[in-house]
C-alpha cells in the first residue's frame, strides 16, 4: 500500500499528462516553444536534461517536456540515461527488467525494450538493471550506434542524464546531443555550483540550449497567473 502511495506521488510530477491546461503546463510549452525556435536552420532531434545537482528537478523536466512534445503530434521517446539513480519507470508505471543497460551491453532489442507510457506518440527506455559501469557503457560504440538508430524512428528523443557534478554520465552524452537543457533550482541551486556544471558542459563541447528555473514562486497578482488560474 506505502509503495503505491509513492508511485502516485512520483506520477503527480508529470502535470502536463494530468493537468494540460494548467499555469505550469503552459510553461513547459513555451519551454518547447523555444526549443524549437532555438535552432530554426537545423532539425532538432536529440535533447539532454541535466542540473547541477541532485534534486533540482531535471527529471521532472525531462519528463513533462516529453509529453508537450507528444501532445504537438511529435514522436518522442523519453530515455532514462541516469543508470544510478533511475526515475523514470516509476514515473510512468512501467517494469524496469529491460532497458538501456540492456540495449548497451546488446542483451536485449529496441523493440524489446521501447515500452508505452499511456501518451500518444511518447514511448519510453528505461535504464534497466543498474550496471556497474554507467559511464563507460555510455561511452560505447553501442550507444554511438543506438542514437541514429533512434533517429529514425522518433522525431524528438529526450535523454534524461544524471546530475553533472555527481558523475561524467552527462558531459560524456551532451557531447552526442544536438541540445542540452540545464535545470536549477530557484531555492536549492547554489550559484557556484551551476557556474561549475555549466563550464563542465561547455568543456565537453556540449550545445546547451538554455536554462529552466524550477520552483520558482510567481506572484498571484501577476497578469500570467490571473489568465491561466492556478495549476489546481
């Protein structure tokens, strides 16, 4: 009973599948509103997500993104690259027995492990059983093989990689991405650390597209809240 209360909790996070029309929601639109403006002369095709930090709401991102992307008629699939602290299973109601360690380490097929999230036109890779060598696994000519091969199947394909102080997991996969979208908390992120990731980022030659402030508290008197109500 206490496991499933925790997979409704984690299932809330994606808003734009529960509540399309709410305030936050329309936020993540204009987030792929400029995605898709920040690169007019080239298709856009393949987006990390990262933060600094844990907790700052990179998965949250990655996901209610993959859905506004799904709901403008797109082909997405949402890729948990965080093969340390995986997320996305959860967030989705899906099994986590095959993903992206499997496909990586070439144990299993993309159509075996490409799963459906419930979302028109948004499919899912889940990181599958953590393995002991995310990075170098990352690294791989399977992973430089896999991306093409998930390039012709999808439109959009987001990554959702682990945090970029943490580990090299998401400078080694900004560097394979046409994009990079960096997340930090509004009243969690400390300045330096943000400055530290996003030169990291830019060292690995990383594309990084812009910044999404998470958690940030807009005042009720604003005209955007007036127009859009509350997310509730």
């Amino acid at each position: 009973m206490a496991k499933k209360k925790v997979l409704q909790q984690v299932a809330r996070k994606v808003i734009t599948r529960s509540n399309p029309k709410s305030f936050v929601s329309e936020q993540y639109k204009t987030l792929r509103t400029n995605i898709n403006f920040s690169m007019p002369k080239n298709e856009l095709q393949t987006i990390l997500v990262t933060s600094s930090s844990p907790g700052e709401g990179k998965s949250t991102t990655s996901s209610n993104l993959a859905v506004v992307f799904a709901q403008e008629g797109k082909r997405v699939v949402l890729v948990d690259a965080d093969m340390r602290k995986p997320t996305a299973h959860y967030t989705f109601h899906v099994t986590n027995t095959l993903g992206l360690s499997n496909l990586l380490t070439r144990q299993s097929s993309i159509e075996e492990t490409v799963k459906e999230t419930g979302v028109q036109g948004l499919d899912i890779i889940t990181s599958g059983p953590i393995p002991p060598n995310p990075a170098e696994l990352l690294t791989s000519i399977s992973m430089d093989l896999l991306i093409p091969e998930l390039k012709k199947r999808y439109d959009i394909i987001l990554f959702d990689a682990p945090p970029t102080l943490s580990v090299t997991d998401a400078q080694v996969l900004s560097n394979k991405c046409e994009g990079t979208i960096f997340v930090v908390n509004s009243k969690e992120t400390n300045k330096d650390n943000a400055v530290k990731a996003k030169e990291l980022l830019i060292s690995a030659k990383a594309h990084i597209l812009g910044v999404v402030i998470n958690n940030f508290e807009l005042n009720k008197d604003q005209n955007y809240y007036q127009y859009y109500g509350s997310e509730e």
